[in-house]
C-alpha cells in the first residue's frame, strides 16, 4: 500500500494518533498492542439512593445533567497492565463502577419497565453462520456479562450511528449475521415525519436512528425511553460537549445497557477520559492488529511512503503566506508567546499549545487590556496554518475555500485587510484555479495504481502515457 505525504503533514492531527496516548500510558507496565476497541458501561446501582465511590469519584446516571465526576476505567484499564501481562481486557470491580443518582432529579426510581427474564438469561445466543474468532467472541461476552441487564426479550433496542452510512452498516449486520427479524427493525431519519416516528417507536423493538433524530425524539417524548434496554452508540469518540449522544444519555430516565464502537477514542489521555465520563463507561476493550487473538486475521501488507513535493504554484503561494505571517509572529514573539525560532516549522496543534500556555500564564508585564490583541493574533495564525497545511497536503482548492470561509468573518478580515503579501497569496490561488490547479499528489495517483496492480515486468511508464493521455 502507498501512501501519500508532504513535510507539512506531521502535525499531531492524524488519525494515527487516535490510540497513541493509550499506549504511552500503559508503556510504563509493559508495551501495548492494541487499536479497535468496545467500550461498556457501567452496571446500574443497588438502589436509587445507593452511593458507592470509586477511585475517580461517582459516575452521574442519565438524567442528571448538572452532576459530573471522573470514571476510573481508564485508569484501572492502564494499571491493569502491570498486574496481569497476558490479559488484554480489564474488568473493573463492580462496587468501584456504581453510580449515585440524585432521588430529587426524578420522581420514580429509574428502574425499566421491562423487567429481566430470568429464564432467558441464563443463555446467550451467538452467530455460527460467520467463522468464530476469539477476540470477537471475547468482547460479545464481556459486553453481556459486565452489568445485569443480561436478556431482556422484550425490551426495546437503539443502534444510533453519525451517519446514513454507517447507519446502514447496522442493519446489514444484524439482518445478515444476528439474524433480527425485519418485521421487529424499522431505521428511522429526519426525513420521517414525527407522527410517524412516534407510531414506529411504539410498534418496533429494534431502530436505527442517526443520534440527531434520537436526541429529538426524547425532548419531544415520543421515543419511550423507559421501554429501552440497551444502546449502541457507534463512532462513539464523538461523544464530547453537547454532541446528542451526550444530550440523549443525560436525558435518559432509566437505567440501561450502552455498548459504544470506535477505532479512534482520542489522540490525548483526556480526550479519551472525557468520552469514558460522558457516556459513563465501565469496561474498556481495546484491540490492535499486533494482539494475538486478532492478528491471525490480519492480512499482510507492504507499506511504501512516496514523498511528493508541492507543485510551483502552490510553493508561490506558501511563500506569500508566510509573509502574511510575519507580522503576527513578530507580535507574539515580542512578548515571549512565541519561541524563537524558524516559525515555518510551526504547526496548527503546537498554536493551540501555545494559545492555551498563554492562558494559563500570561506574562505579568502584560496589561490586561491587550489580552484580547494576543488572542486575536493566536487566532489568525492558527488560521493561516491551517490554511498551509491544507494547501500541501489537500492542494489549493481547499486552502482557498477555507481561506475564503474565513474571510467572510468579520474579525480574521480586519486583521489581514491590510496585509499586501495576503492578497497577493489569495490572487495566485484563483490565478490558479482559473486554470485547474492540478493536484501533485493525485497526478502520481494513477501510476501508483497501476504500480500495484501491474507484473513487475510491465513498463509502467508506458501504461502511465497511454491512460493520461
């Protein structure tokens, strides 16, 4: 496989670094091998009025918006390393993952209405008509076991997904592996009328909803969330700030299965705290392809890194770029915001470090009233770098819509009105795309293609002329 680079691309913005801070975290007990991961909840508490602390604090059960506190999981997930070498899932102790809910913030006890079968839950069901594999089947069953709510025949069932997509993926995944009724399914979006809607969440047991309409059907309570039993919550990273996954759990009433999906939980130790807190995760399973139940299925690959250069135009408009730059570098740098040194090499995510160090600790000589001039000038220099790394690793059209989209905000255009060299930069743009502005990357593209595709013996120089041109 080959991949694409340029020297502007190693900026800490990658999805490679999803897992990364996982694994410099459990570096210290012994080295991690792991990337796809399953996260679980919690198990619900004894009662309604049950505290039980744990080492991070009490976890705050849906439905109580103004409560927050620190889930442990990751914690014990890392420290689990130095206990047990072989063991790559970690099961917290139920007591340390019981939550306190706040007897004032609801009426009734938050207990479903559909009670558990205790007949049925003495057995699980798992697919035979797709090849067993144990990491798979490992993670099924911790994702059953890890709270009570084991078999609940009659309640209802919400897999929500950011997009139509993925949204689809689900279905086909339980019509064809699980084997769900259709007749039981309905995949609901925002197309569908809300009387409609309401109909479905009635008649159905198992919906497929984007987290938008699902977050718009609790506030409007047509979606019986006490007939509810478990969630799946896929691309599950997203669950940061007001996104609807966080909305929807919050305004949950009752106590419930979550099961949340995702192969990139965050690039830092608290992007990846903070979605374990907001969607009060209990169990962490965390996959790589190196780890022995998943790399016999693993195929191999050959991974060749091309280098490809910035095109003339596109060097022309970096280098007016940089002249823009210069005056809000100088700024900064005058006040020792900035550090003294080829400011080229700066990056989006090393400004924003820079930004928030300034916060923190502003200089005492600097008055007051120009804090707002400095975080004027962090702002427009995070946006011209952001800018320059879209003109080298997407090519110019981005950099110029983005560059464009910016403009029309009225405080980054007061800032560079005035600057000639930032004119001059977005003049060689449209002079560009006035005549394609060809991307260098996807020019090398199709001989890529036809490299991997093609006997060794077969000129790909030839092959490259005849389908060019």
């Amino acid at each position: 496989m080959a991949s694409l680079s340029s020297h502007l691309d190693e900026d800490g913005f990658d999805w490679e670094a999803a897992v990364r801070e996982i694994d410099s975290a459990c570096e210290s007990a012994i080295p991690s091998t792991t990337n796809g991961e399953v996260l679980t909840p919690i198990p619900p508490p004894i009662g309604p009025s049950t505290s039980v602390a744990s080492a991070g604090g009490v976890c705050p059960m849906p439905g109580v918006p103004l409560c927050r506190a620190r889930q442990s999981t990751l914690d014990r997930y890392v420290g689990s390393f130095a206990k047990e070498k072989s063991k790559v899932c970690f099961q917290g102790n139920v007591a340390e993952a019981h939550c306190v809910r706040d007897d004032a913030s609801e009426a009734e006890d938050g207990t479903p209405s559909v009670s558990i079968d205790l007949e049925a839950a003495k057995t699980w069901i798992y697919p035979v008509n797709i090849p067993l594999r144990d990491y798979q089947f490992a993670i099924v069953k911790n994702a059953l076991f890890s709270n009570t709510l084991v078999a609940l025949p009659t309640g209802k069932i919400v897999f929500a997904a950011p997009s139509r997509p993925l949204v689809m993926q689900q279905i086909e995944a339980c019509h064809n592996i699980v084997g769900i009724p259709q007749e039981w399914t309905i995949d609901m979006t925002g197309q569908m009328s809300p009387p409609k809607r309401s109909r479905f969440w009635k008649a159905k047991r198992v919906f497929f909803v984007t987290p938008q309409v699902f977050e718009k059907d609790i506030q409007s309570g047509i979606c019986l969330v006490r007939q509810l039993v478990c969630l799946v919550f896929d691309e599950a990273h997203r669950a940061m700030g007001n996104y609807s996954y966080c909305v929807a759990l919050m305004a949950m009433p009752v106590q419930l299965r979550i099961l949340a999906l995702t192969a990139t939980p965050g690039s830092k130790h608290q992007t990846i705290q903070n979605v374990i807190d907001n969607l009060c995760i209990s169990t962490l399973e965390y996959r790589h392809e190196s780890d022995r139940d998943v790399s016999p299925y693993v195929h191999s690959r050959k991974l060749e890194l091309i280098e490809v250069p910035m095109g003339k135009d596109a060097i022309g408009i970096n280098s007016m770029l940089l002249q823009a730059i210069q005056p809000f570098v100088a700024r900064l740098r005058a006040i020792g915001a900035l550090p003294q040194r080829d400011f080229s090499t700066l990056s989006p995510s090393e400004l924003l470090n820079l930004r928030d160090k300034f916060r923190q600790a502003p200089p005492h000589s600097l008055p007051t009233s120009r804090y707002g001039e400095i975080e004027a000038n962090f702002c427009a220099l995070i946006t011209f770098y952001h800018i320059r790394k879209l003109l080298s690793s997407h090519g110019i059209k981005p950099a110029y819509e983005m560059l464009q989209e910016k403009f029309k905000k009225g405080s980054f255009s007061k800032l560079v009105s005035k600057i000639e060299a930032f004119w001059k930069a977005k003049h060689l743009m449209e002079q560009s795309l006035s005549h394609g502005a060809p991307t260098p990357k996807m020019l090398l593209f199709p001989a890529c293609i036809i490299k991997m595709k093609m006997p060794e013996h077969v000129s790909v120089k030839k092959l490259s002329h005849h389908y060019w041109h």
